[in-house]
C-alpha cells in the first residue's frame, strides 16, 4: 500500500470512527428518530437516517468559514430556538398519547413528514455545529489542506458510518414498537420525556449564556464610562 492510500484510509477511519460515539450519544436528534420509529413504523422513518446529508453540507460551511467570524453568543441563539422546536415535538407525542387506543397505523405522509422533521430537528440542533466546530473541524480543515481527497475521505467515512448506524437505531427501535403496542406506548413516552428534558437544557443553555455574554458586555461598557 502506498503512503497516499495509507493515509486516506487513515483518514477514512478516523472519520467513521468519529461517526460511531456521534451516534450514540445521546440527543435531541436521536430521540427525535426514536419517538417516529415507534410511532410510523422503521420503514417509514428510515428516509430520516439521511437527513444529516442534507442540513450537515451548510452546517460545516458555516461553522468553517462564517461562524467563527460571528459573535459567540449567536450559537447561544441557536441553543434556544432548537430548544423550542425539541419542546413542541415532545408536546406532539406527548398529545398522540392520550388516545387510550395505541394508534398502530401510521399518520398520512409519515416518510415525507418524518424526513423534514428530521430536517428542521438537525438545522436547529446545535450538536452538529459544536462537532464539527471543536472535533471534526480542525481535523477536516488539516486533511484538505493537505489533499481534496483526504478531505472527501474523511467526510466519507463519518457520514458513511454515521447513516448505517442511524438506519440500524431506526430498524432496531421500530421493530420492537410493532411487537407489543404497551411497549411502543412506554417508549413513545420515555423518549418524549427525553425531548422535553433536551429541549428544556438546550433552551436553559442559550439563555444563560445569552445573560452572560449581556452581563459581561455591560460591565465592559460601565467600566468604559468610568
């Protein structure tokens, strides 16, 4: 094996390396996948394992080259609107659950209305842009540096890595909802549940440091005064 392949291949698995504990940490977007595969059935949630191809493309444009030239707290922005769009999809499943009747049949347009779901879920969570701001980045920006295509590579083996493994999440977790309606009720609930504690952390979070960043601007202008 030559150097050049030696070294994409590196980058290759660095990137699905990387893909696999993105996967399975838990959050909003996960739960999110969890709550409609139980919901629709895996088959119609499956086409919302390929919405990070979508919404991530503009992510890593912005964080790379138009997020670090923005103020700090705009991050903070994003941490409060994800934060309400994560409350009012729990607040959704939490109201589907009110009817005693387990719904087993899923909603009309479930695959096209769980995938732009999916969509806005992932365009307004801010772990994509804290990843790919503090780990993935740095280590994107050196492989392209160095090669086009050790950069592809890398992105390859992440977003390769990361679809399978959420398709898999999908699969697992639907099938279990159609065997036993009371099972698919329990874990609707606990993932909604997770939902509003992610949304209300994420809405916690952007807030506070929005207070901060004020407070400290405030003060820098008083002592300015003085």
């Amino acid at each position: 094996m030559s150097q050049r392949s030696f070294t994409l291949l590196f980058y290759l698995i660095q990137g699905a390396t990387l893909a696999l504990p993105a996967t399975l940490m838990p959050g909003p977007f996960q739960a999110f996948l969890i709550s409609y595969a139980l919901r629709n059935g895996w088959k119609r949630t499956l086409p919302a394992a390929l919405a990070p191809l979508f919404t991530d493309g503009p992510v890593i444009v912005l964080v790379l080259f138009v997020l670090t030239k923005t103020p700090r707290w705009s991050l903070s922005i994003l941490h409060v609107a994800g934060g309400f769009v994560i409350l009012y999809l729990a607040w959704r499943i939490f109201y589907s659950l009110k009817d005693p009747t387990p719904q087993l049949s899923p909603m009309p347009d479930a695959a096209r209305k769980t995938f732009f779901g999916a969509v806005a879920m992932n365009i307004l969570n801010p772990n994509p842009y804290l990843f790919w701001s503090v780990v993935a980045g740095p280590i994107l920006l050196e492989a392209w540096h160095r090669s086009r295509s050790l950069g592809i590579g890398f992105v390859s083996g992440f977003y390769g890595t990361f679809v399978l493994c959420l398709a898999v999440f999908i699969i697992m977790f639907g099938s279990v909802g159609r065997v036993n309606p009371k099972v698919n009720r329990i874990l609707c609930g606990i993932s909604a549940l997770a939902l509003l504690g992610f949304g209300f952390y994420e809405l916690a979070t952007g807030i506070a440091r929005l207070a901060t960043h004020f407070h400290l601007e405030l003060v820098s202008l008083r002592a300015i005064m003085q």
